[in-house]
C-alpha cells in the first residue's frame, strides 16, 4: 500500500520533530531503563568502554498488510554475537564509514532489499556490552511494503512487529533466562511466541515512547 506524498511528509516531520524535544527525551530514556534486564546494571545506558566497536541499526516503520509494522531478525544459532536473540537490522561500522552507511548497508545486506524509506533522525545510542558495541538507532518510514529476501548466513527468518502490539502494555511482562548456570529476569516485548528483550527491547522502548500519541497513517484505505 502507498501513502500520499503529503501524509508522508506530514508524518515524518512530525516523528523528526519528537526526536528533538528535549522534555520527551527524558520520557524516552526512562522507558529504557524499564526494558534492561537485571543483570545489565544500567549498563546499555552508561559510556561505552573506549574499546566498543561502532555499530548502527535501522529501525524501519513498514505499511504492512494493513498496519504499520518493524520487521526484526532472528539470529541464527550459529552467530557467535547473541545467538538466536531477536535483532533490529544493523551491524559493524567499516573504516571510513559514517553510522548511517553502515545502516544502510547492513540493513540491504541482511534483509536482501534496498532501504526504500526516509531516514527522519536516531534515538540515543545504546551501549550493548556483551559484545562490546556502541550502537545508533536509526528510524525511517517506509513509502510501501518491501519484499525481502534475508542473508541466510546473518538471518533465520524475520519477524514482523506491529506497532499496534509494541504500544500495547499487554504485550510487555518480564521472564526468566538462563545460559549455564547463570539465570537472570528480563522485560520482554511479546510478540506471539517470539520475546525480544536485552538492547532490542530497550531502543523499542524508547521508540515506543515516541510513538505515543502519534496519529500514523491510515492504512485501511488505499
């Protein structure tokens, strides 16, 4: 489904404007902490040691079968970085690449179709400490649905989130998780049997609360 150019616009000035408004940021960052999990220790908010590796995401706000959508991935089992976790699209900045690029690029290598979306700014950086990446969210809208065609070797399938399901405060509960003898409780986003948690959930979080209040697009028509 296409939206207007005018509805387009409208929409991505407005989701720009939120980005910048200080007293939202406050709000913002405060939806983060609620998603870190216990053991992060505030963590995916303090400064990223010297060492972290730059890293960005696309988060992408899709027309979708009649509702707006964020299309995930989850990771194979085989990655030796968060295995089988649920992921926003994004990896390692290259040498001589800006964040944004890197975005970009990743986003097309993984999801196997060019970004065909406008870029409207980025949430705050958020510090994944487990592998030691310093990483910026970028959001862009979508004009249309897009056909994706994943990286088998960086993705297993894609999961589509609906944002009806992100703003909705039934689909957040926390769970236990366990690696070894380690077990540690987590916020969750549930999204059917899928539960996104760690970093995703946090810059979820965050978007979650910049959608609040937004009027997006009408899909039902066109």
């Amino acid at each position: 489904m296409n939206i207007s150019t005018s509805t387009q616009a409208s929409f991505r000035q407005e989701l720009a404007g939120r980005l910048l408004d200080a007293s939202q940021a406050r709000e913002r960052r405060r939806a983060r902490s609620l998603f870190s999990p216990a053991l992060a220790y505030g963590r995916h908010h303090g400064p990223p040691l010297p060492s972290a590796k730059p890293a960005a995401v696309m988060i992408v706000l899709e027309p979708k079968a009649g509702s707006w959508t964020i299309p995930l991935t989850v990771r194979p089992q085989h990655l030796p970085d968060h295995p089988g976790q649920i992921s926003l699209p994004g990896g390692r900045v290259e040498n001589g690449e800006s964040r944004r690029a890197a975005a970009i690029r990743e986003f097309a290598e993984e999801m196997g179709v060019r970004l065909q979306a406008e870029i409207v700014g980025h949430l705050e950086p958020v510090y994944v400490f487990n592998s030691n990446y310093d990483v910026l969210p970028f959001l862009a809208v979508a004009e249309a649905e897009l056909s994706y065609r994943p990286c088998i070797r960086e993705v297993d399938r894609i999961l589509h989130l609906s944002v009806d399901t992100l703003l909705d405060p039934a689909s957040r509960r926390a769970a236990v998780f366990q690696r070894g003898l380690v077990s540690w409780r987590a916020p969750i986003i549930a999204c059917g049997r899928d539960q996104i948690w760690g970093a995703t959930a946090v810059m979820l979080g965050e978007l979650s609360v910049l959608l609040r209040g937004v009027q997006l697009p009408d899909l039902s028509t066109g």
